[in-house]
C-alpha cells in the first residue's frame, strides 16, 4: 500500500529517492506542507513545535496504512501550558491551534474503563480539564462543545485542587443546562406554587419533594434529610395542597423533578460564576501608632 502510494505521488512531481525510507520521508513532509498550505493555523502549530508529532503521526499512517480511530473524545482544557507535552505523554491525540480553546483530540479508548480514567487523571494531574464524551470523528465538534460547558462549572483554575472531569458522568445535567432559557421556563411554570413561601421554607419543601419524586418513602426520605418521618409526612401534605393533582400525574411529576434539578444546577452555577470572579482582598496591614508630640 505505502509504495503503491510513493510510486504514484513522487513521480508525478518530478522527485526521485533511493530507499523506500527516504521515500516516506519525502511524502511526509509533501503531506505537511500540503496541509499548511490549505490551513495558515496548522501551520503556527508546525512552528510551534508540533513538526515532529505532525510528521509521526503521518508517517504511521502510510507505514501501517492505520484508518483513522472510530470514535474520539475532546478533552478541553483550562489553558493551553506545556499543551504539546500533555500531547506526547498521551501518543495518538491531535492538539488545538493557537487561536483556539485549548484542548486536544484523542481516540475514545483512551479514556475507557478504570486504568483509561486513570492514565488521563495521572496525566493531566493539576489541570482544570473535561474529557468529553465519545463521538464518530466527523462530530468531534459535538463532544468538545460539551466538554466545553463542562469546563465552564468545573474548577476555575489549574493547581492542586483542580481535577479532571468527565462528561459521561454528567450528561443528564449537561442536558438540563443546554438552554437555560428553556430550564427558566420550566421553573416558572411547575414551580411557582412554591413562589411565595420564605427561601427557608421553599427550600425545605423543594429538598423534601425532590426526594419523594426520586422514589424514596417517608423513612427513606427521613433517613436522607436527617429528620423525622413524621416531618416528612407533614411537609408531604403542604406539597399536596400546594400542587394539588399535578404530582398524581406522571408527566407532571417528570417535569417537576426536571424543573427542581434544573433550579438546583443553574444555582451552583452561579455560585461557581460568582467565586472565579470574586478576587480575595488583600490582607489589611496594621497602622502604627503616631509617636507622641
């Protein structure tokens, strides 16, 4: 396959090599140079660095004649630091180029079961990343937009504390915030019984109904709560006047649920919104006291 391809494109162009290696060679950086050409950001990734992956990754191709993986994830990162040793350290992965959201391409496989989560913990260890879910290549732009929004409430900035977040374990959330426009809607409508009660107490009964919605009788609930079942069967029955039929009906208690779980995740992400900006206040320094006349 290789020399059928070498045969073929060298020629043509008026090339000559001696050995099949040299051949490779030459292909490779025709391939390269070709791709710079139709693409003036890959070429800032050549410059930057990334010639001799760039060239790696070309030449196993024509050499094993690999297809392209069946599916990939994205893994959006925080900032694009040591980006390309991050590139190297995980093998088979494409980078993003300079003007974009920093983050990477790799094969899905490499995040699949425990030792998978575990080589991508170990190397993106200290970063704020979000490995996304896996997608057929053509819609690679699916899962980095989701890692993407991810990004968004995960850790606001790379250190000790940061983590690496992945989206399979949080796809019904990502769901909910796709458009908040539409989540605030839902709360509008299934929530407003609860509109004119103190925060205090909406956010008794909200805690209580989301419970019983997910299942739970009065002990389980009591149990995860910390209260007294009968506290819970007393709350129930303010539900049921404030709600009325609707939490008898299926549908109305799905679209309940949804609207409670929506309101508790556009919450936290205001509160996460509202600590990345807030900047610590620098210590005050103590006054000295005025010498005496």
């Amino acid at each position: 396959m290789v020399s059928e391809a070498l045969n073929d494109a060298l020629p043509q162009r008026g090339i000559r090599a001696d050995s099949e290696d040299d051949q490779l060679a030459i292909l490779t950086e025709l391939i390269a140079q070709t791709l710079c050409d139709r693409n003036p950001d890959f070429r800032e990734v050549i410059e930057r660095g990334g010639h001799q992956q760039v060239t790696r990754l070309i030449e196993e191709v024509l050499r094993r004649g690999r297809p392209l993986p069946d599916k990939v994830r994205a893994v959006m990162l925080r900032t694009d630091t040591d980006i390309h040793l991050v590139a190297s350290a995980l093998g088979d992965c494409l980078v993003s180029a300079p003007k974009e959201a920093p983050g990477l391409l790799i094969p899905a496989q490499l995040a699949d079961g425990k030792s998978g989560r575990a080589r991508l913990k170990g190397v993106l260890r200290h970063r704020a990343a979000v490995v996304g879910h896996a997608v057929p290549a053509h819609e690679a732009t699916a899962s980095a937009r989701a890692a993407s929004r991810l990004l968004d409430l995960a850790s606001p900035h790379d250190g000790p504390e940061a983590g690496v977040v992945f989206v399979d374990d949080h796809l019904s959330s990502l769901l909910l915030l796709q458009d908040e426009s539409l989540s605030r809607t839902l709360i509008a409508r299934h929530l407003s019984p609860l509109a004119g009660l103190t925060p205090e107490r909406c956010e008794r009964l909200e805690a209580t109904l989301l419970a019983w919605l997910g299942g739970m009788g009065a002990p389980e609930v009591a149990k995860a709560l910390s209260i007294h079942p009968q506290t819970v069967r007393y709350r129930m029955r303010q539900l049921e006047k404030l709600f009325g039929a609707g939490l008898r009906d299926p549908r109305t208690r799905f679209e309940i649920e949804m609207a409670l779980r929506s309101r508790q995740l556009m919450s936290g992400v205001r509160r996460r919104r509202a600590a990345a900006t807030r900047r610590p206040r620098a210590a005050a320094k103590p006054r000295r006291a005025l010498p005496r006349p």
